[in-house]
C-alpha cells in the first residue's frame, strides 16, 4: 500500500481582527492555489472563525485548516498535539499591524513552537518585528503602508515575480457579494462599534449628526446590542432610524445593503472596500494612511492632539481627544457630500427594499 503523500504546509497567524485577516485572504489564497495546507491560528474568538466561514478562499479552500490559541490547560493540550503533528515548511508572521502597534508576543510565541516542533521550518517575518532577529528571513516590509497592501507586498518580496503586483481583492460569500450588487435597503447604515474604546466616537455626537443630514435618508444602526442600546433615546425620534443587531452574517449582508456607511476605526472600513460600499469612518488613534488608501472609504482624522498617531491600545489620557474633539458636523458634511457623489440607488421606501432581513433582530424602530 502506498503511503499518503500530504501537501507543503504553512503556518501563517496570528490573527486577533476580521480587518487584518480580510487581507492576508489574497495571500492565504494563493498559497491554498499553489497546493500548500496552510494552518491559519487565529486568537480565541468564535467571531474571528465564523468570519473565516464568510469568507471566499477559492476553490483550494478544503487545503485551509483553522486553529486557535488555546485559553484553558485542556486547550492548550489540543493546540500543542497539533503542532507535533505538523511540518510546515514555512512559518509565517503576519505584518498586519502598523509599526506602533507591533507585538514582541506573536513573533515570539510562533518562533519558540518551531524550536520545539517544527525544526526545519524557517521563520519568514519583516524587518520592523520587535522580534525579527529570530527570523530566518526578515523581509523590508513598509510598515507604513496601507493595510491592503502591506500583507501582499511582503508576500510579493518573498515569491517575487510569481506574484501580481495589484493586491486581488478578497471576496465574502456569493449570498453576501450579491446583496452589494441589489438596490439599497438603507441611504445610511451607521455601525458605531469598535474593539477598543479609542477607536469609538462618543455617542452624544450622533444627535447632532442625524439633524444634519436629509430628512428623506432612510437610516439602519447595526451593532452589537452594547453598541446601539446607547443611541436608542439619544436619536431623534421623528426620523426613520432602525436599530438592528444580529448574526455576523447578516451584519455583512446589512453593510452590504446600505448606499454609504457611518464606521469606525474598525474591521467595517474593510469590509466596505471589499463590498464596495462608500464610507466615512472615524479615526483617532491611528493614522489612517496606515490602515486604508484613499478611494470608496473617506476617513476623519484631525490631528489635535500630541499624541496622535499613538498606536496604544488604551488611551493614557483622561479622555480619548482624538476622537472627542472630532465636530459632528465635519462627520455629516462628509456623509453628505459622499452620498451625493454616490447619488444611484438611493433606498426608498416605495422602492420596495427598505425591509430587515428575516433572521435580523430590530431592536427598535422610531416608526413603530
């Protein structure tokens, strides 16, 4: 009988957001498309592996095997008897974070599982690691580039010619991809959440804002349920606002349905790029140049404050300033002007599609 031949395998990771995994799909993709098993090891995160499922990894996809960081001792025992049953060829260190915000701890954590398992695998990271003198090939990776682009440009350093220069978009699920290509549910949906709180604007902003903007928008704000309880009183209750919350799935299917987006410094300035939603989106702490380029998603960044870009997860101030000295107004003067650049396919109600999704929760409607 002849023994199995198993494909080349990778290590790739280590992922803790939906934004900087959307983009190393291309990446992973390709790799899945040139025959390698590629073992993706995301932080602990129920979300980060349903995100994985929403995903389009192309017809290579059964190739792609998911892994967590182990939380608990019986966790831990699963994760380490899969790296003894692993040889990749080659572990890879995602550069998806900006240089600020690089951590000593992935390089670290990926570099001492191949010393203990994975002997013959090289370590392939950038140059601007806090860690990279354990790599065995350090790549000069532009940290300052967008975040699109800063994953493919150090794969193209690493295959080199193999490689197309223009980043491949990703793509989420056919469901999902067609719903952008559907008139508008919504003129506006605004998703006012984000993982780290300076990364979110204050919720007494929005009043302001939605007095701004035509009384004709129809408007959807989508979150989680700690996300949008907030806003529920503070919005005027004479406008046509729907709160809705709901699956991941249905979240995307949402942002996909709207004609613009109000967002944060978050994984939906991403996922508009990918759905091709115009957008303007909030930032603070981050210097945006670093995270998106210039195209469907404007960005809000006033740099006023000294400590701006600082990277940090939280903020040593008594207050985030980057995001609380942001003027509703600058927000709805944007969303105005965006709109207006993106005027086809303005949702209507008599259009027949401002509707909630069957398995879409609405919170509160201000028509109800």
């Amino acid at each position: 009988m002849s023994k199995e031949v198993r494909p080349p395998q990778i290590v790739y990771g280590v992922f803790k957001g939906m934004g900087d995994l959307l983009w190393a799909v291309p990446v992973i993709t390709a790799e899945l498309d040139r025959g390698y098993q590629v073992h993706l090891i995301l932080f602990s995160s129920p979300a980060l592996v349903e995100f994985c499922t929403l995903v389009d990894f192309g017809l290579n996809r059964s190739l792609l095997v998911i892994h967590t960081l182990p939380r608990t001792a019986r966790e831990a025992l699963v994760f380490l008897t899969m790296c003894s049953g692993v040889s990749p060829k080659m572990v890879w260190v995602s550069p998806h974070a900006p240089a600020l915000a690089a951590s000593w701890k992935i390089p670290l954590v990926l570099w001492t599982l191949k010393t203990l398992f994975w002997g013959s695998a090289r370590v392939v990271g950038a140059t601007t690691e806090p860690m990279a003198r354990l790599f065995d090939r350090a790549l000069p990776v532009d940290r300052s580039l967008p975040l699109k682009q800063r994953e493919w440009s150090m794969y193209a350093l690493l295959r080199g010619d193999a490689v197309a220069a223009d980043v491949p978009l990703p793509r989420f699920a056919p469901e999902i991809m067609q719903e952008a290509s559907e008139p508008s549910r919504f003129d506006l949906i605004i998703h006012p959440g984000a993982m780290a709180l300076n990364r979110t604007w204050p919720h007494n902003k929005y009043p302001e804002v939605i007095a701004l903007l035509p009384e004709e928008w129809t408007i959807g704000v989508l979150g989680l349920p700690q996300d949008i309880e907030p806003l529920r009183g503070m919005l005027p209750a004479d406008r046509s606002i729907v709160f809705l919350t709901g699956s991941l799935r249905q979240a995307l299917l949402t942002l996909a349905g709207a004609r613009i987006l109000l967002v944060m410094d978050s994984g939906n300035v991403h996922f508009a790029e990918v759905l091709g939603r115009p957008a303007v989106a909030v930032f603070g702490k981050e210097d945006p140049s670093t995270i998106i380029p210039r195209g469907l998603v404007e960005p809000v960044y006033e740099k006023s404050v000294p400590c701006q870009p600082c990277g940090l997860a939280v903020c040593t101030q008594t207050e985030p300033f980057c995001m609380t000295n942001l003027a509703p107004a600058t927000v709805a003067s944007r969303l105005i002007r965006l709109a207006g650049a993106h005027a086809k396919g303005m949702a209507s109600f008599s259009a027949g599609r401002f509707d909630v999704p069957a398995d879409l929760i609405a919170l509160l409607s201000h028509d109800a």
